[in-house]
C-alpha cells in the first residue's frame, strides 16, 4: 500500500521578482497551490507567471479569491453588499481561469482567502 500526503499552498501573494522566485521555490514541494487572484494580493502577471511555473511542475491549481481587500490583506471583514462580493469574487475567479485556460490548465479547486473563511 503506498501513501501520499496532498500539500497544498496560498502563492502568487507577494510582489516582484522576489515573489514568484518564492513562488516556485514553493511549487517544487507541494502538489497542490492556491493562487492569489488579485482581490487580497496578485496580478495579471503574477497569475501567469504563477500559473506558468504551476504547469511546469505538474502542480495543480486552485483558485484564491478575497475580499477586495488590499490593505488589509484580505484579512478583515468588509461590510458590503452580497451582490458586490459576489461580483468581486466571481471577477477574481474568471480573471485566474482566463489566464488558465490560455495556458491549458483547469482550475481545480477554490480557496477563500483570510475573511472569507
């Protein structure tokens, strides 16, 4: 009987070239990442960046949605209509699945990040 440990990470949160050099020091060790899509952290191109070096190392990817929330990180309760969340978090998922798809992965799973939970 063999056994397997799924290891999964939050990335693509931090900026610049520093970040995604620790974004794929991370996708070397996990099976499994959750990208940050721009609500908390991230951007255009750390999602494709992120995605490109996910793909590379046969990890799959998740979605990391927010609250639109960058001062915060994501990590305080926003009041704010049902409606406008909903709207941000399915905008944060297309953006990350539009940018999947033009690579060819799929989008396995979502992760809410920080006050979403």
């Amino acid at each position: 009987m063999s056994r397997t440990i799924c290891l999964n990470s939050d990335i693509g949160e931090l900026p610049g070239e520093t970040g995604r050099a620790m974004d794929r020091a991370i996708l070397d060790v996990v099976s499994r990442c959750s990208i940050a899509c721009g609500g908390h952290a991230g951007d255009d191109d750390s999602m494709r960046a992120t995605l490109k070096a996910a793909k590379a190392r046969h990890v799959v990817v998740g979605a990391h949605p927010s609250y639109p929330d960058r001062q915060n990180f994501g990590r305080k309760s926003m009041k704010m209509p049902q409606d406008e969340l909903e709207s941000s978090l399915r905008q944060q998922v297309r953006a990350l699945g539009s940018f999947a798809r033009g690579q060819g992965i799929a989008i396995d799973h979502l992760k809410p990040h920080g006050a979403l939970y």
